[in-house]
C-alpha cells in the first residue's frame, strides 16, 4: 500500500466520505489486533481495546493535522486502551505505568459537545440504526461527562456487567457496519479479501482433507518460526504439520470463524472441536497470527484462549 494512498483515505475519511473510512477500518483493523493480542494475550480485553481505539479514532480523525502520521497515531490509542483495558479489568496486578501520562488524554478527547459531533462525522448517524438500549449506553459512554461504567449503571438503572454487556454489542455493531460498507471498492482491499479467501478455505479443510493441508503447507517458508505460548520459538513448517498430525490423530478439528487481512499480515480466528476422549485436547478458541514476505508465510504466532 503507497502512502500517499492511505493519505488519501484520510483526508476523504475527514471529510465525512463514509467509504473511506471503510477503507481505512479494513486496512488497519488486523494490525491493530496484532497489537493487542501482543500485549493483552487472546483475551475479551484484546477485542474491547480495538474496538474502543477505532471509536476513538472516528470521533478524533478531524483532530489529525498530518494524515500521513494516521497508522502510528492509530498504534498509541490502540496501545493505551490495551493497557487501560488490562488495569480496568484485573488481568494484569503489575501494570504500574500507561504509555500515555493519563487518563485525562483519553477523556478530554471522547467528551465532544454532541452537537459538533453529529456535524462533523457520521458516528451519530451510524448510533441511530442501534436499538435504543444500545444507543443510550454509547452515549453515556462517548458523549456525556458520566463514563464510567458505575456511573453508566447508576443512570440507567441496570448492574454493571450489563453495562459492559451493551457497550460490546454497540461497538460490535458498529464494527460490522464499517466493516461491511459496500463502497470499499479498492485494489488492495479486493487483494485482503483474497487472502481471506485462501486462508478460509485451507483452514476449514486441513483436517479433513490433505489437498488443504497440503495447500496450507506448501504456503509456509521451510524455515517459518511459529511463536506459541509463552513466547516459545519453533522454527520450520514440519512443527505446524505435526501439530495437524497430533490434532487428525485424536479426532480434533477447527472451523475458522473470522479471517481478516492487512497487506502481509493475517489473522485467523478459530473455534475449536475436542472429540468425547479428549475434551481437553485443544482450547476452545485460537487467533493466528501470520506475516508473510513474498507471497509465503515467514512468521506464525498462536494465540490460544485463555479459560
């Protein structure tokens, strides 16, 4: 992708084009979940950290002056809501620190006036086609000086976890419509969906069928490095072939759910199926990571769910 290209979007994307929104939301969505499974580990706080960051960015994007700056601009609010997303939630004690100084970054920039809003961009637009308890919610959220969660639940009377319940379904929502917008009618866009095509495919088959199998393997370098749990480090694709092996060899089986592409970089979001004789096989639930150079997969990180 040129540079010039993703500038561009930008600008198109500032000035209130829905499409090229679009496009920047399917260019850079699976890097910045690469991002938070890196830091955040296959976890829900992962998905909530990226689909906050991209609200963020869609109420801020007028607020860019350099639109060239966009994908590491993009990198430091995802970062941050990794990391706030990991203190909110308990999943990590130790976090002492945020890349970002505090909070007051992050609210100062969410709490538009409502009224600017709905002129500048079409996230208002977008929040009307979501029923009413999921609008009422977001709202609270993004717009009003009542964010937190315990507020949020104070206000509309309902228990927190509801709260957090209605906002992942807001933004899921939302993320669908980006995602799925029918005017993304670009070259690099239609090569992604490609990938996602041939990765969809070689996945629902290497189980079942060895001209999947056989597929996917002949995609991967000789000399590919799979990083497993614990930031493990195996190098060559006979690791990946054994680890099908082991899976066909006990009945296990996974179906790929969501496929999503940016330039050499996919991810595969998979669920996983234990026979009866071994339930604990596999996990439930698995993202792979894979960065290609030259049309091969030179690099593979496994992500397993977290029970």
């Amino acid at each position: 992708m040129q540079p010039v290209k993703i500038d561009e979007w930008v600008k198109r994307a500032r000035a209130g084009e829905q499409a090229a929104w679009t496009l920047l939301y399917k260019q850079f969505y699976p890097q910045a979940y690469a991002i938070a499974l890196r830091i955040c580990g296959n976890t829900p706080a992962a998905k909530d950290a990226v689909q906050d960051a991209f609200v963020i960015a869609f109420m801020k994007l007028a607020q860019l002056k350099d639109p060239g700056a966009f994908a590491g601009w993009l990198r430091k609010i995802v970062t941050y809501n990794c990391y706030r997303a990991l203190n909110r939630d308990g999943y990590n004690k130790n976090i002492t620190h945020l890349p970002i100084e505090s909070d007051s970054w992050w609210e100062d920039e969410v709490n538009i006036k409502f009224d600017w809003l709905s002129r500048q961009s079409s996230l208002y637009s977008a929040m009307t086609q979501l029923p009413a308890a999921l609008q009422s919610t977001l709202f609270l959220r993004y717009f009003s000086d009542y964010q937190s969660y315990e507020e949020i639940a104070t206000i509309l009377s309902i228990p927190v976890g509801t709260v957090r319940s209605r906002l992942n379904q807001a933004k899921f929502k939302l993320a669908e419509q980006w995602h799925q917008h029918q005017d993304a009618d670009e070259s690099a866009v239609n090569e992604n969906e490609e990938w996602n095509a041939f990765y969809h495919s070689v996945y629902s088959g290497i189980h079942s069928q060895d001209y999947y199998k056989n597929k996917l393997i002949d995609h991967l370098d000789k000399n590919i490095r799979i990083i497993g749990a614990r930031d493990k480090v195996n190098t060559g694709r006979s690791v990946f072939e054994n680890i099908i092996a082991n899976d066909r060899k006990v009945g296990s089986w996974l179906q790929p759910v969501n496929v999503l592409t940016c330039g050499d970089l996919s991810l595969i979001e998979s669920r996983h199926i234990n026979p009866p004789e071994h339930p604990e096989h596999c996990p439930s639930s698995s993202i792979t990571v894979i960065y290609r150079q030259k049309g091969k997969a030179s690099q593979m990180n496994l992500h397993l769910s977290l029970k």
